[in-house]
C-alpha cells in the first residue's frame, strides 16, 4: 500500500465505527420506512426522522435515496444468503442439500410469516430494477450461489451426476421463484408440499437423479433426511 493510501486509512480509522453505525441505522430505518409507506412513498426525510440521523450524515454515504434502497435490498440478500448457507452446512450430503435449498426458497412464499416479508420486497423492487439492473442481478445471484456450490459438490462426490452447477442452480431458482410468484399473487400451486413436488418433478431427471428421491419427498419424508 502507498504511504498516500495508509495516511488516507489512518485518517479515517477514529471515523470508521460511527460511520458504520451510521450506515446501519440509515439501511435499518430505511427497510422500516419502506414496510410502513412503500419505497415510492419513502423520503429521505422519513428515513432521518426514523435514524434520529441529520442531512449531512445521510450524504456522507449515499447520494439519493434510491442508492440507500438499493442497499436495503442488497444487505437483505447478503443475509438471505448466509442464513441459507449456514443451514445447508448443517445437512449431510450434496442431495439433501438440494432439498434443503428448494425447500428453504419456497418458505418466502409459502410460510405466511416469510411472505409478507417477502411480498414487501417483491413489491418494491421493480421501482429500482430499472435503474440498476447490474446491481439485482448480484442480488438475485446471492440466492442461488449456495445451490451452485451445494451442485459442485454433487458432481464432484458423484451424486448429483448430471449437473453443470451454474446453468442448473439458476434454471432451479427460476422455476421456484415463478411458483413463489403465482403463490403471492394469490394463484399457483396451494402449499409448500406441492410447491416442491412440481420443483423436484422437473429438476430431478435433469440433475440424473433417481426419482425415488422425489416420492420420498412426495409422501411426506422430511426433506433433510434424504440421503
């Protein structure tokens, strides 16, 4: 590192901690704001008034409000996706794995409490998707990045044969989503036991694995106890 660059860090290390205290409080209240009037309802003033925040430290670190949004959406996939993770670490195998992401993704519709949650988000996004595409599309890709290692680990151990870990974890994420869609939308499949039967018939043959896997799943066995 150039003396310029640590003289630069060094500067800024008595600020760093409130300025990340600052940083949580404004993406914190933000996310509140948002569930009590809808992004576009939203103001930056809201958002202060609710971070007992001023002016000056919401333009220390971001420019408009639909940067802030962007971070409330983006800190919200971040932890998503490391929750995910931490339960699938705690499954046995690259195929219960599987089931275990399938079924963790479809409970953001079909678990009432999770989709209130996530019809607030759904509902918000499309406002910002526009304005910065490149930035969902990371925000998308941190739920199905667990699925791509959970499928790497498969190929490589040979029980998920027939995969190619990339192309499969997004193709699997877009049959889920259009299914949480329809559900929230008050149509779709009825329930998560369905959900998940119609997810596994279609990706299963594909993955080359045996079907016995999916009238496991189908008859009612947990999904983390397949082997």
């Amino acid at each position: 590192m150039e003396f310029s660059s640590r003289t630069i860090d060094r500067s800024l290390e008595p600020h760093r901690a409130r300025y990340e205290r600052e940083v949580e409080a404004l993406v914190g209240s933000a996310l509140k704001v948002m569930r009590r009037k809808g992004y576009a309802a939203a103001t930056v003033a809201d958002v202060l008034e609710e971070a007992e925040l001023s002016t000056r430290a919401f333009y220390r670190h971001f420019h408009s409000k639909e940067e802030l949004f962007l971070a409330v959406f983006e800190r919200d996939s971040m932890e998503s996706s490391r929750r995910m993770q931490k339960r699938l670490d705690a499954l046995p195998d690259a195929r219960a794995r599987l089931l275990g992401w399938i079924d963790e993704v479809l409970s953001l519709g079909y678990d009432r409490a999770r989709a209130k949650r996530t019809r607030t988000f759904a509902n918000e996004a499309s406002s910002l998707r526009s304005a910065y595409p490149a930035e969902f599309v990371g925000i998308h890709r941190a739920v199905y990045e667990p699925l791509i290692r959970v499928l790497e680990k498969g190929r490589a151990d040979g029980s998920i044969p027939s995969t190619h870990p990339e192309e499969d974890a997004r193709s699997i994420h877009a049959v889920s989503w259009t299914l949480i869609e329809a559900h929230l939308g008050g149509g779709g499949l009825p329930d998560l036991a369905t959900a998940r039967a119609h997810v596994l018939r279609f990706c299963l043959p594909a993955l080359g694995i045996a079907t016995s896997l999916d009238e496991r799943t189908r008859s009612g066995e947990p999904a983390n106890s397949a082997a």
